[in-house]
C-alpha cells in the first residue's frame, strides 16, 4: 500500500499538531515548473490555530517545520507559510 499524497499528508499532521479553526494547504507545483524538483513539492500552508497565541512568526514556522518532520526531506521541496 502505498503512502497517501503528500498534500493529504500535510493536512493530516498539522491536524493532528495544531487542532487548527482554519486550514489550507495549496500545491503550487504549477508556479514554479522549470524549477528544482519540476515544480513538485511546492505548498503554501495558511493555518489558524490557538496553539500559535503568543508565539512570534519565526517560532510558529518552526513548530510546523516540527510537525511536518520526515516530509521536508521527502515530498516537500518549498514551503510558504502563513501562521496566526
């Protein structure tokens, strides 16, 4: 069995980490064709969640980057990130 796409992964973990009231999570592959990766991998991530209340923007990247772990490395080649 194969795993799910890396989209559906995204989603699933940040989830599960964050309880989000709002998520998106876009491919943008096709923005960036011609690029490293042949413009696989690129996702745009808007999320909302308590978890991030207090926190600065460079401390929320990085307690996605956490939850995407394994996936930086493995499916995802760029990532945008809006947090609140």
């Amino acid at each position: 069995m194969s795993a799910p796409p890396v989209i559906e992964q995204i989603r699933d973990r940040l989830q599960a980490a964050f309880a989000p009231t709002e998520l998106e999570v876009l491919d943008e592959g096709h923005k960036h064709i011609g690029h490293a990766g042949e413009g696989k991998g690129h996702f745009h991530v808007r999320i909302v969640s308590a978890a991030f209340a207090g926190q600065l923007p460079i401390r929320r990247h990085r307690m996605i980057y956490a939850a995407l772990d394994g996936l930086m490395d493995h499916g995802i080649h760029a990532l945008s990130i809006e947090a609140k």
